[in-house]
C-alpha cells in the first residue's frame, strides 16, 4: 500500500512540468484575444476643456483603443475645435490616430459656443505647438460610418459634444445602428440643467440630434450631469497631479487650474469632470450606478428645450379620445433606450483619472 501511495506521489512529482503546462494552456485558451483586446472607440469632441481631460485619460488607458477622434463645433467653433484636437493629439504623439472635421452648425439651430467657460482659445487659453498631426480629409460622420463597417460590433463612440456628427451618421446610414457596440455619450441630465432650469449644455446645443441618438436603437449609456457634478477635481488632486511632471501631466494641472479658478468664481470647490466621465465609463463601468430608462429629448418646449425627460417609472397612462375628452383606459410600459448613470464612485474616478495622467 505504502508503495503504491509512493508511486502516486512520485509520478505527480515528475508530470508536475506537464501539468503546469496544461494549466497554462487552459488559461490562455480562456482569455480570448478579444476579452484581452483594448476596447475600439472613436471620440467625438468639442474640444472644450474638459474634452482635453477626456481625451488624455482615453489615450492614456491601456483598455481603450482610441480608433479616430471627430470633432463637433460646440464649446467652441469646429475651425478651433479641429485645431485643438490637432494640437492635443500632436503633444500626445499620436499623429497614428485619424483626426476629422464634422459638421459645421447643429442641425437646426445657431451654435452657442462656451469661451466664457473655456477660455479665449476653448482649451484654458493654453496655447500649445501647432499640431504635427495632420487632419484626416474625411468628413467625422462617414469616418464613423467607415469604421464601424469595418470593425462590426466593436466600435464603441464616445461622444463628450453636441450629437450632431453622431445624428448626422445614423441618418445617412442607419444600417450602422446595430453593428455599433455600444454608446456612451456625456450629456443630459435627470436632475435639472446647466444652461438653464432644463437641459445640459450637449444637449442644448442640438436638441434634434440627440433625439435622434437616444432613438436609434443601440445600446446607450447616458453619462450626465449626476455624474460629472458629484465628481469634483478638487485642490487634493491637484496637488497629487503637480507633484509630478510630463508634456501632458504639465498640459492637465495647467487646464484644471483653470477650470478650478472658474468653479470657484461661481462657488464651487472643484472643478466638474463631465466629459472624461464618459471615458471612464468606457474604461470601467463599475465606477457608475446605472439605471434603465425610456429618454426622450424635448426640442419644443417653451422653457424645457433641450432636456432629457427621463421615465423612472416605466410606464405611461393610455389616454382615449371619447368625444370632447380623454379618458385613461389603463397603463402601457415603455422600453427602456437608455442606461441612465444616476451616481458614481467620485473618489474611484478621480484616483483613476490622476493615475492615468501621473508623470506622462
Ligand atoms: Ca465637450
């Protein structure tokens, strides 16, 4: 018997190398190369000082894949903004990412544009090298038609600007709708505006385009203002993020400065992450609390165009016409189109934005 356990033992022992092997090759069988693949997105942007946040942190994460970046006009003009991400892109060193004009004006609506929140310039009147990265002769939305042909099911858009590239690519091409992973848009909010009592400012700025984003059809994670205002860059984090140094370290403390010093003009004691909300979503979903919801954008009320109006309840009373009046006949549920982030782990986002940035 004591031989035989001996034998056992032994045998074990010596097939050990074989069975670490094994092990090995079941582990990496496991993780498919699509599950360790960098997720593929492409960043439509009004760059805008809080883009520059967004879009350091996304080329900065390891789980991103920033495929093109298109730019929307909105916090400035789409000549400045196009310049901006140019330049951004060029202190980056990634002249490798395809970067596209877009529309010119939303869809029905004369463009507002944000100096007065972002600085002269749009990016915290920083005046960085002129870009050595050159535009993409593209035009933003068939770029994100191209691609998203191209890669089906893997591209995921992160718009942190007005939706009108994103609107103006599905009316061209609806046919992309359901081959695009996913959405996942800064905007919107359940909770009272920024512009006004109602809406937000990307959403305000083109009311019909992101009604059309938030009915397409595709899966859609609103990232709004429950969001961006619970996650405040605050003095703590700036001081982490000035003790070190680099091109787009030193770029970052000078944007947040600014954006800080105007929060504070206005009471606040930090500066709202909005746009790079979205990439962090994109980067870690766990970071935010979502919940389902049916979204429409009100485009004609008096004093509510632009708001995302959100059903929390799930449902809607089915009124009949009976002669001179309406009468309830009962209750319809309505499809949720939109995950709608209604908290977040602020502390969590913003030790993970400042780690990103650390030293580069
Ligand atoms: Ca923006």
């Amino acid at each position: 018997m004591r031989n035989f356990q001996f034998a056992k033992v032994e045998c074990l022992r010596r097939n050990l190398p074989l069975l670490y092997a094994l092990l090995a090759i079941f582990l990496v069988s496991a993780l498919s190369p699509e599950a360790l693949a960098a997720k593929k997105i492409i960043i439509d942007t009004d760059p805008g000082t809080d883009d520059a946040l967004a879009l350091m942190l996304a080329l900065n994460s390891p789980e991103l894949d920033v495929r093109a970046v298109t730019v929307v006009p909105g916090n400035v003009t789409a000549a400045t903004g196009l310049d901006n991400a140019l330049r951004m892109v060029s202190l980056a060193n990634r002249c490798d990412i395809p970067v596209a004009a877009g529309a010119q004006h939303p869809l029905f609506q004369k463009l507002i544009t944000a100096e007065f929140w972002h600085g002269k310039n749009g990016l915290a009147n920083i005046e960085l090298p002129a870009g050595k990265c050159r535009v993409d002769a593209r035009f933003g939305p068939d770029l994100i038609i191209e691609m998203v042909h191209a890669s089906p099911h893997q591209i995921t858009l992160v718009p942190v600007g007005p939706l009108t590239n994103i609107a103006l690519a599905v009316e061209k091409d609806p046919s992309i709708v359901p081959l695009v992973k996913e959405v996942i848009l800064m905007g919107g909010s359940i909770s009272g505006g920024n512009v006004n009592a109602a809406a937000e400012a990307n959403i305000y700025n083109d009311p019909e385009a992101a009604q059309i984003v938030f009915q397409a059809g595709w899966p859609l994670t609103m990232v709004g203002l429950e969001v961006g205002d619970k996650s405040l860059f605050s003095k703590k984090y700036f001081q982490e993020l000035s003790q070190t140094h680099g091109p787009i370290n030193d770029f970052i403390v000078s944007v947040v400065k600014f954006m800080m010093n105007i929060s504070a003009q206005f009471g606040s004691p930090g500066a709202p992450m909005y746009d790079p909300s979205a990439v962090a979503v994109a980067i870690d979903s766990s970071l935010v609390k979502v919940r389902e919801m049916h979204v429409d954008v009100e485009t004609r009320g008096e004093f509510t165009r632009g708001e995302t109006t959100a059903n929390r309840r799930g449902d809607v009373e089915r009124n009949v016409l009976h002669g001179d009046r309406y009468v309830i006949e009962g209750v319809d549920k309505v499809a949720p189109n939109a995950k709608v982030c209604v908290d977040v782990d602020a502390d969590r986002f913003l030790e993970l934005f400042v780690s990103r940035i650390r030293g580069k």
